[in-house]
C-alpha cells in the first residue's frame, strides 16, 4: 500500500497562486470574447502558452518525449485538459450566466474523489474528505449565489456542457498522474502543443478567423495574458501540484478559482464585497480544512491538552 498523500505548505501555496492565474482567466476572457471567437481564443490561448513552455523547456535543458505510447497517452490528457473543457465552457457560456456555469465547474472535485478512490491507491477517499468536498462544494454555491441554480433545466445541454467540462477537468487530474516522473514543464508543453493541433481544425471551420476584422489592443493583450499568465505559467504549477499532492487535493483549486475572482474584482474592479461571499469562503476554508486534516487533528490535540490539564 502507498501512503496517503497529504498537501504540504508549500502545496497549499502554489494551489493558492495557481486559483490566482486562472481567476484572473475569467478577465482576460471577458476582455477577448467580443473581439475574438471562442474556437480561435481556445486555439491562442494553447499556441501561445505552448511557445512560451517550448523556450522554458529548451533553456532549462529539457527534451520532449520520443516514443509513441508517451505521445499517445500525452494526446489522450491533451484532449481531457484543453480540447473538451476548452471548446465546452467556452460554447457553454455563450447560453448560460458566467455564475451558474462556476457553480457547475465546480463538480470537478466531486467527479475527481469518486475518480481517484477506484483509478488509484494513494488517493483513497474517506469520509472526512468527502464530507470536505460537499462543504467546499455548498460554499461556493453560497459565494456564487444561489439565485443561479434557478436557471437550473433551462438550456441544459449547455449546462451538461459544463458539468462535462467539469468531469474531464476530474478525468485529466487522475490521469495526468502518470506523467509524475517527467518534469512538469515537459508535459505542459507537449499537451498545449497537441491541443494546439486539436483546436486548430475547429478555429478554421467555426470562427474562419481569417474574414474577421482586426482584435483590438485591449482583446490582443488580454489574449496573451490568457495565453501566458493563466495558461503557460499556470499549468507548470498545475503539473508540480499534480504530481506532489494528488488529483483530489489538486481539485480543491475549483473552490479556490472563484474566492480569487471574487477578491481582484474587489480589488481591481471596485466591487462589492457581500456577506454570502464571506460566508462562502467560510464555508469554504471549514471544508479545505476537514480535506487536509491538519487543523482539526492540532485542535484535538490542544483540547486534550486542555482536557488533561484541568
């Protein structure tokens, strides 16, 4: 049996930065949709952060895969991390609100305990983390607001779309996994490489991005911080995470991504912090803190301490 794995500080903090980058994702796509076509921003957004992991790759002395089988499994977490949950959220959220759709990717933990307790056997569940999971689950619901489950049953195949999303995102935590032993920025690069291929035929025969006018400079530079920031940079952490902590642990980003969202548009935008909002990230932070365990395990031990010194 392996051990457990279990999140250290440090994960806890490159989960934390990595709930940062792609929050910020959701800006830099409310900057680009207008100008730029779902299937083309998808198709940038791989290309770009491929070029950028490409250079990482070639100056820290790197090299790609080179047998087939590899290619053949990078191909397979390739399509379950960019072409599915790419082309899905992006066609989703042209039928449904931006806040139902967060809710409903947010089931991406809830898929990746079921998941990752048959699939391996160091990422078990048990029941604290599956109570853990719900809590995180029920506070972002509470910080999203829950007046979007109204529209629950309306366009639903868009809102299946997103759930779908959801599960590939889950599918690609456990099956990313295998990949532990190469550096992160090698499957990085060779999975936004082959979604880059993947997209490409889908920009050409969607968008025909070619016979569309010029992006402004606003949507250009949003486009590369997507490309980037919340893509190139964000998936080095997401594969160190991966590999280190697990599929379950790394999930918990899910809940992460829109408390993140929420405070930079608190901070950039001039928004309005609200009490479901703190509430959810209370509720959030209580089912994080049942996942990793540590909490709960010092204070029984500080009330038992309590308990023998009384």
């Amino acid at each position: 049996m392996q051990a457990k794995l279990t999140m250290t500080a440090s994960d806890w903090l490159l989960l934390i930065l990595l709930s940062i980058l792609w929050g910020a994702s959701f800006f830099f796509v409310e900057l680009a949709v207008d100008d730029i076509p779902p299937f083309t921003l998808a198709l940038a957004r791989c290309a770009i952060a491929a070029a950028f992991l490409l250079i990482y790759v070639r100056v820290n002395g790197f090299s790609l895969p080179s047998d087939g089988a590899t290619w053949r499994a990078l191909a397979v977490l390739a399509a379950l991390n960019t072409l599915f949950p790419f082309t899905l959220i992006f066609w989703g959220q042209t039928h449904i609100t931006s806040s139902l759709a967060a809710i409903l990717n947010a089931t991406a933990p809830l898929f990746s305990i079921v998941l990752a307790h048959f699939a391996t056997t160091d990422d078990r569940m048990t029941l604290p983390r599956a109570f853990g999971v719900v809590i995180g689950f029920a506070g972002a619901v509470v910080m999203i607001g829950v007046d979007a489950l109204r529209d629950i049953g309306v366009d639903v195949l868009a809102q299946l779309a997103i759930v779908v999303a959801a599960f590939c995102y889950a599918s690609a935590g456990v099956f990313g996994r295998r990949f532990k032993a190469y550096p992160p920025s090698v499957v990085a690069a060779s999975i936004m490489m082959l979604g880059s291929c993947m997209l490409l035929p889908l920009s050409l025969v969607a968008d025909r991005p070619w016979m569309l006018p010029m992006p402004s400079g606003t949507a250009l530079a949003s486009m590369f911080g997507l490309g980037l920031i919340s893509t190139g940079l964000a998936f080095l952490i997401y594969f160190r995470v991966l590999a280190r902590a697990g599929a379950v642990n790394f999930q918990l980003v899910a809940f992460l991504i829109p408390v993140s969202a929420i405070l930079l548009g608190v901070g950039l935008l001039n928004e309005q912090l609200e009490s479901r909002h703190l509430i959810g990230m209370a509720a959030i932070a209580i089912g994080l803190a049942i996942i990793d365990g540590r909490p709960l395990g010092a204070l029984k031990r500080m009330l038992g301490l309590q308990t023998k010194a009384a």
